[in-house]
C-alpha cells in the first residue's frame, strides 16, 4: 500500500491544473491563520509543498506520512522541519503537546478515522485545532479516489467529530457553479462514467482526463505561497446539513477548552 501513495501523491513538477493549484493556495493560506505562533502537526504531508508556508507562521511544525518514499522528498524540500514517519491512527507525540493538527485531501485514506479522530483529541491541547481539507463526496458526480476507504462529508464529519468533543466549523472551496463552461457541460458525462466504472485508473489515463476536463496544464511548484496563486477565501457553510455546492470541504474542529 505504500508503495501506491507515490502513484496518487502529486509531486512537484507533476501536471496539474490551475484549479488545482487554487485549491492547494485556499486550504494552506487557510490553514495558516490558525497556526500563527502554534505548535503544529501536519499528518501526510506528502511531499511537503505547503511546509515553508506553515513553517512561516507557526511556532514550532512537525509533519509526518505514511509513505517513506513521499517522505523523503519531503525531507528534501524542507530539510529543517521534524519529520517522520508513521501512521494517523498512532500518532508518535505525546497526550497535549500539539496546538493544530492538519490533514489534508488524505483522511480518506485512513482506514478508520475515529482512530485518528481519538488520536488527534489525545495530542491536541485543550482549545487546539484539528484541520481538515477533503474532497466532497456529495456532489452528484463524485469519484472516489483508488486506494481510499471512507468519504466523509460535512454530516458525518459533524456527527464522528462532536463525538469526540470537537466543535465544528465548515467552509467550502471551488464552487462549482463557477468552473468553466466545459467543466459544467462534463460534468453529466463525469456521472455517467463515475457508475460504469470507466474512470480511467492508470496514471497516464488520469492525465488524459484532467487535460479534457480542465485544459492546459502546469507543472505543480516544489512550494506553495501566498503568491502561488489568488486566495479566494472559503465560504462559510453549514454544519450537520450535506452540502453539494463546492468541489471541496474544509473543516476546523475545535477541542473544548477542557480538553
């Protein structure tokens, strides 16, 4: 299974879209605001593109992944973070010592995420954060990643993580109301080929497929930056209710101040 993440992890210098590299700019300049002058975990870095930003902010940052192979290349790109590796359902840190944690486009390839879930209530200080950034799985023409286990989405992720003594609040990122007219027109043929199962798998297969749906693409940046790409802030969303307006939901779950 390691071995897969290095086929599904976009690595620097892989193509990607521009709405993909607006994604990466939201959830890390998002994410920021809630580090300044935090100690700050991030789980399954990958390779790393968004840990000069945080490491701009935060206090104290330490990131970790379940792949050494990605890992290592993280390691590259910010030699002087802590880095290591281990999985999100045994986090390696001990009870209280984290401000926030941040997972992102990754907690559906935890297999069960109350363990990490717990995991995460364990290290976070009482009042800490818990980030979350994952693809919405309630838009009508979702395709779940290969290799992925659970989906959660604003629903699930309110009922699993208020269950954990975490308040929740949601944001949405990439409307799709505002995608390219030949995203808007796709997308019913997206949900055909999403129920019989004809998505291509293969890495090369995908890339054909970005290439029509999104147009021209670029080569994805060793790091991610204020300047990468415009901000466009997430829009607040409400919580316990599905949402099927954005490409992507956005989660800070706070620990009551009691831990």
């Amino acid at each position: 299974m390691i071995a897969q993440f290095v086929h599904i992890t976009e690595l620097a210098g892989t193509a990607i879209s521009s709405e993909q590299l607006q994604r990466m700019v939201t959830r890390y300049v998002w994410a920021a605001d809630y580090c300044t002058g935090k100690d700050v975990l991030e789980v399954a870095c990958g390779s790393g593109q968004g840990l000069h930003l945080l490491q701009s902010r935060a206090r104290s940052l330490k990131a970790g992944d379940y792949s050494e192979e990605i890992l290592a290349v993280a390691r590259r790109n910010a030699p002087d973070v802590e880095m290591q590796r281990f999985d999100a359902q045994e986090l390696p840190y001990p009870d209280s010592s984290i401000d926030v944690i941040i997972i992102f486009e990754a907690l559906y390839y935890v297999p069960d995420p109350n363990r990490f879930f717990a995991e995460a209530r364990r290290v976070l200080r009482p009042g800490g954060h818990l980030l979350i950034a994952t693809a919405n799985k309630d838009l009508f023409d979702f395709n779940p990643s290969p290799h992925s286990h659970h989906y959660l989405g604003v629903r699930e992720l309110s009922v699993s993580l208020e269950s954990f003594g975490f308040t929740c609040d949601f944001f949405g990122d990439t409307p799709t109301d505002s995608v390219s007219l030949r995203q808007r027109i796709l997308r019913p043929v997206k949900y055909v080929a999403v129920r019989l199962g004809l998505m291509p798998k293969t890495a090369d297969g995908k890339l054909w497929l970005k290439r029509l749906v999104f147009g021209r693409m670029i080569p994805m940046p060793q790091f991610i930056d204020e300047t990468s790409a415009p901000y466009v802030a997430p829009t607040p969303i409400a919580r316990g209710k599905a949402d099927i307006r954005h490409k992507v939901v956005l989660c800070a779950a706070q620990m009551t101040e009691t831990g």
